[in-house]
C-alpha cells in the first residue's frame, strides 16, 4: 500500500511539472502578431470547446516565443534565445525544468501555434496541437509515469489524452482524465462549440499573445465567492455577464487590457458616475517626492450621492456614519506611502468642497496629521520614501477615473520578485459607458517579460 501511495504522489508530481510548462506558455494569471496558424489550428481548437464553457483562453503560443527572440522552424523545434534558456535552466525542481525545455523546444512533439485553456463545469483543461503524436507519447510517458490506454479513437495517459493530432489536458484535477468526456469535445458539432458563439471571432482576430473570456458569474461560483461580491458587481455594472481581456508579452513590461461586457458581449454600462484625476493634485504630493504605494481617485458630488443611497440599503445606521463624512468630497483625493516595514511615512491630499468637514478630519486624524490647505485637506505621517517617482506616476492616472500603482517588491514577499519587476500599475478610465481595466507590470530594463516571469517564478 505505501509503495502504490508513493508511485501516486510521484505521478502527481510529474503531472503538476508538465501541467505548469503548459500553463507558461498560457497564462502567466492572468498576451503581437495574428499568425496564419491563429484562424486555422485556432478555429479547430475552439470548436472543440463546449458552447457552454464557462472560462476561454487561448494563448499565441508562436508569438510568445518569437518574442523572447527565439526561432520556431517549420519542423516543429525551436531554437530557444539564451535568455529564455538561462530562465529554463534557473528553475530548480528538475522534472518541472526537462519538462518545460521538452516543450517549448519541440522535443515533447507539442505544436506552438495556439493552445487553449477552457472550463466545463469543475473541470478544467488545455487543448493544442502536436506536430509529432509518436514523440508526444514518449514524452506524455515519461512525464506521467505511466502508459497511453487507448479507449476507440481516444488514448489516455493519466491526465492526458490524445486524439488524432490534438492533445489534452486535465489540469487542476489530480483525478485520471475521462476519454469519454474528450470524445464528446472532439466530436462537438459547429453549433455545439464554442466557434458558434459570437465572441469567437473576437478570440479569433485579436492580434494580442493571450485573450481571455470569462463568464463572471460562473467564475464566482467554481470560487465558491460570497453573496457581497455578486451585489457589488451588480451595483457597479449594469448587466455585467463577461469579461474580455488581452495581454501582450513585450520588451520591458507585460500590459493587460479588459472590459466587463453585458450578456449581449457589448460593454456593460457602469452604475457609478465616474470623473477624472486631477493629475496636478496627484503631482502635488511632491514634485521631487517617492514613494512604494500609490493611489488616486476622482470623487464627485453625483458619486458621493450615489454612494450616500447605496449606504442606505444597509441596516444597522451606515447611511448616516459616512454621510458626513462623504458630503466634503469633491475632487481628487491622492496618496503616496511607504512599505510598512521600511518604516516609512504617508502623504495624502483630499480635494473638498464647503461642506463641514469636521467627521471627516477625525477619520483623516487616524492616518497622520491633517492641515487645511484652501480646498485641499492634507495628511502626513513624515515623508514617503520609496522607487516610484510620484511626479511620473500621476502622469499614468491622466484620463483615469482610479488608479494604483506600487513596487511589487513592496507588495509581494516572493524571493523571485525582488529585482525583476519594477511597478505594477493599475488604472481603470471611463470607456464606452462601462470602465477598462489596464494592468500594467513593468520589468527590469528592456528583457521580455516572459521571460523575467520565467525568471521570478525560478526563484
């Protein structure tokens, strides 16, 4: 019984590295050129994923490579650049190292045009191509430990199957894959996939390296996400159904833009009136200032009404202990802070009309010492120290309604981040009616940041 216990933990391992060297090329999530092969192998792939697939991504895998600057050939291998090779040979475990170099070089006989990642239910999976079925078996075995049983037109392999010369795979599931569920996928008739839905020509024609579709309220309950996050996605979007999102891999930075789209895939109307910062009242925090966190907002009187009527839904007096407070807002409210550990101080200004703002001024009092300054209210805990320039990060929130940035070696407290990423920048901006969602994360100098993602995550 213990030999049988430890021959499953070490498949699980092996599965676990083989799954991650796919998930690479995938996600790294939460991505330039629209190559032939994206409408060709992309549009087989899509039909088969079940129409009612609750999550869609599909990742451009050739683009990812080609812009690490390594060379695809037409025979299915790649010639990896030394910056992608050195960020494969930095990974520590083993398996998950061979693996990942199996794959992205070819050897696994894994196609790199497109692959798929895709949820039915509480499963999920990846799909893709393979260029060489014999090498893809070897491979499949080896990475399992375990041998191809082949059920009619489908052979399975642990939690991988195969299928003529597409591959699949079940991830987030230790459990054997069930052929019988990837025959269904592989025989789904136009209709039945996920081709016949209107968003697949999107997927299909974005020319960015990895675009996302995900049924929102699908996604929370897979989540198991409370009652509280559903009102509050209601209360901020007016028949919020999707999400859209597309990432690009480029020199310097890795940039993902999304939308909330409503159940006709058309930008959902947000709830909130929005405004803009003022990026002069963020810059006043300190022309000269740094900090490790960042943040801005643009409150106007018709939010804070709003707010105000959305406060009193609620039982137990909310609407009437933050009106007071929220009736001076009128403007840009900013801060700047300091990493907690590094002992840093804080800089807030709080743009207010003539309204009272005595509640308000106790609660600013909590944070540091507050000073009227004209219409601005301004906060300090002593100067904020840090790597972001204040002065260049408020030039980022012009236009938007919100916007945060930090250091993530601030915000994170994985080894691998130190000194590979630089900023992490997140904005949302008034679009169409609804609001886009801009992440940003920048790397350190001009590497692909793939690869610095590589990099962090060998760490």
């Amino acid at each position: 019984m213990k030999t049988l216990l430890r021959k499953r933990a070490m498949g699980g391992r092996n599965r676990l590295a083989i799954m991650l060297s796919l998930i690479m090329l995938l996600g790294m999530s939460m991505l330039s050129s629209c190559s032939k092969s994206k409408s060709g192998d992309g549009s087989d792939l899509l039909k088969s994923v079940p129409s009612d697939a609750g999550m869609v991504i599909m990742a451009d895998v050739n683009s990812l490579l080609e812009k690490t600057g390594s060379k695809p050939g037409d025979g299915g291998e790649v010639k990896l650049s030394s910056e992608l090779s050195s960020a494969i040979n930095a990974v520590k475990t083993p398996s998950l190292r061979d693996n990942m170099r199996a794959v992205l070089t070819g050897d696994a006989g894994v196609a790199h045009t497109n692959a798929i990642l895709f949820t039915e239910g509480e499963d999920t999976y990846i799909t893709f191509m393979i260029d060489d079925p014999d090498r893809f078996r070897s491979f499949a075995e080896k990475s399992t430990s375990e041998k191809f049983q082949s059920a009619g037109t489908v052979d399975v392999c642990g939690n991988i199957a195969m299928v003529g010369n597409q591959g699949w795979m079940r991830v987030a599931n230790t459990a054997e894959i069930n052929g019988a569920d990837i025959l269904k996928f592989s025989k789904l008739s136009e209709s039945q996939s996920f081709l016949s839905r209107d968003i697949a020509t999107k997927i299909l024609e974005s020319d960015k390296d990895v675009v996302a579709w995900v049924d929102i309220y699908a996604a929370l309950n897979a989540s198991g996400q409370n009652p509280m996050t559903r009102l509050a996605i209601s209360s901020l979007f007016d028949d919020a159904a999707y999400y859209w999102g597309e990432t690009s891999f480029d020199k310097g930075k890795v940039v993902s833009n999304g939308t909330v789209l409503n159940s006709k895939g058309e930008t959902a109307k947000c709830n909130l009136p929005t405004s803009k910062i003022d990026v002069k009242t963020v810059q006043g925090l300190g022309e000269e200032a740094n900090a490790d966190f960042i943040a801005a907002v643009a409150v106007s009187p018709a939010l804070v009404k709003q707010l105000e009527e959305l406060a009193a839904t609620f039982s137990g007096g909310i609407a009437a202990q933050y009106s007071s407070m929220l009736k001076p807002l009128d403007g840009t409210s900013a801060v700047a802070a300091s990493d907690r550990q590094a002992n840093g101080g804080l800089e807030m200004v709080v743009t207010v009309n003539d309204a009272p703002v005595g509640d308000l001024t106790t609660f600013l009092n909590t944070l540091g010492t507050v000073k009227r300054d004209g219409k601005y209210l301004r906060v300090s805990t002593g100067e904020a120290k840090g790597n972001l320039k204040v002065a260049d990060v408020a030039k980022e929130f012009s236009g938007c309604w919100l916007g945060f940035a930090c250091d993530p070696n601030a915000l994170s407290n994985q080894e691998g981040f130190n000194g590979v990423f630089t900023q992490l920048l997140v904005t949302f901006k008034p679009s169409d009616g609804g609001l886009a969602l801009d992440v940003t994360l920048f790397t350190e100098g001009k590497a692909n940041a793939l690869v610095s993602l590589l990099e962090a995550a060998a760490k």
